[in-house]
C-alpha cells in the first residue's frame, strides 16, 4: 500500500476507482441493491484515507477532504477535484443501511469542510438522519461501534445552530419505527437520544456515551 502514497497525481487517480463503482449508472438507478463492487470499493477508499503511513502524510485522504462540488467555482483558481455532491448525498442517504457508508459520512463530515456545508445546508436532511435514527432505535440489534458512529455525526452536525434550527421546524410524517407517528425531525431525534441514554445507563451501564454526546 505504500506504493499509493507517492505523487498526488497517481492517487488523485487511485480515487477515481472507488468512485465509479460507488456511482455506478446501475447504483444511481438501484439505490438499495446491493453492488459489491461499490462495496469493495467503499472499504478500499476508507482504507486509503484512514491509511497512516510513516512519513506522516496520506496525500489520499489530504484530496479526499479538499474535494469540492461540481457547482461551486475553484477555490483561489486551485486546481480541485470537483464531484456532484447531491449524488453522493443522494447515494449515501439511500446506503445507511450499510456501515462502510456510514463510514464515509462520517468521514466526510468530519474532513471535507466543503461538503459538510453542504449538507447541512440540505432541506430533506429527514431522508438522511431518520434511517440512522431507526438504528439508533433499534440499538439491540446493531454493534457499538456502529451506534457511537451515528452518535458522532449527529453530533457533528449538531454543532452547526442553523441545523438545530431547521430540524425543528422540519416535519417528518409515518415514522414505521416509532409506530407511524408524525413530529419534527428535532423531536424524533430528541426522542431517539433520550432512549439510546436510558439504554446505555441503565441496561450497559455505559456512561461515557451520554456524557460525549449531552450537547443535544
């Protein structure tokens, strides 16, 4: 894998392959059908972004974060890559189900200024937060790491006031998982946390989670 971290040229490539796979025309079109290898290529990219090589410096993940979206004009005329944004949100939003896709949310989230600002400047961000809000509901029956993932990016996107503004005043109607219920996004989200911190102190006895994420 060393090999991958030479000129940024090659790796801006590398880049690509994932990419495509992961934006398949037969993806776009069967957002839930499982493509393995769009699969493979999502551990491959988490892979080269989480990659941590000796000289301190993964040129991947460095592109990955400065990816900007195809409608936004260069940056200080950088030479950028430039990528849809609404398809990965899109592709993203329709994979949750999937955790090396709730990897990469994080992931993007958490490294790509550019594409967190765009999400959350989203006004259907429901068709994102609400199938990780059915995992968090489910909490039996999904692995720890996946639920302290959602929880960081809830958090993450959390941080910004005019999320918390609009999730408020954003209805979302027959929640299947909360018996057909209809109430804001911030309510569902509120309920949702209040039910994961009643199960982790009281039935795990996991304290540290609650107190990470008591911003909400």
């Amino acid at each position: 894998i060393q090999y991958l971290f030479l000129p940024i040229s090659i790796a801006a490539k590398i880049l690509f392959y994932p990419y495509r796979y992961f934006f398949s025309q037969n993806l776009q079109q069967h957002t839930k059908i499982s493509t393995p290898k769009a699969d493979l290529a999502a551990l491959v990219l988490l892979i080269l972004v989480n990659y941590n090589p000796q000289r301190g410096y993964n040129c991947c993940r460095e592109i990955v974060g400065s990816i900007i979206d195809d409608h936004n004009p260069l940056i200080d005329g950088k030479k950028l890559i430039k990528l849809p944004f609404s398809k990965i949100f899109n592709v993203i939003s329709s994979r949750l189900e999937d955790e090396p896709t709730t990897l990469l949310l994080y992931f993007l989230l958490h490294g790509n200024a550019q594409f967190r600002q765009y999400l959350l400047s989203r006004t259907d961000l429901d068709t994102l937060i609400l199938p990780m809000l059915s995992v968090l509901y489910n909490t039996k029956n999904h692995k720890p790491p996946r639920i302290y993932t959602i929880l960081i990016i809830l958090f993450i996107m959390s941080q910004d006031k005019q999320f918390c503004s609009a999730i408020q005043n954003l209805p979302v109607t027959k929640i299947t998982w909360l018996n057909g219920v209809n109430m804001s996004l911030g309510s569902a989200i509120t309920l949702v946390l209040l039910k994961i911190a009643r199960f982790t102190i009281i039935e795990i006895e996991v304290f540290h989670l609650f107190i990470t994420n008591k911003s909400y």
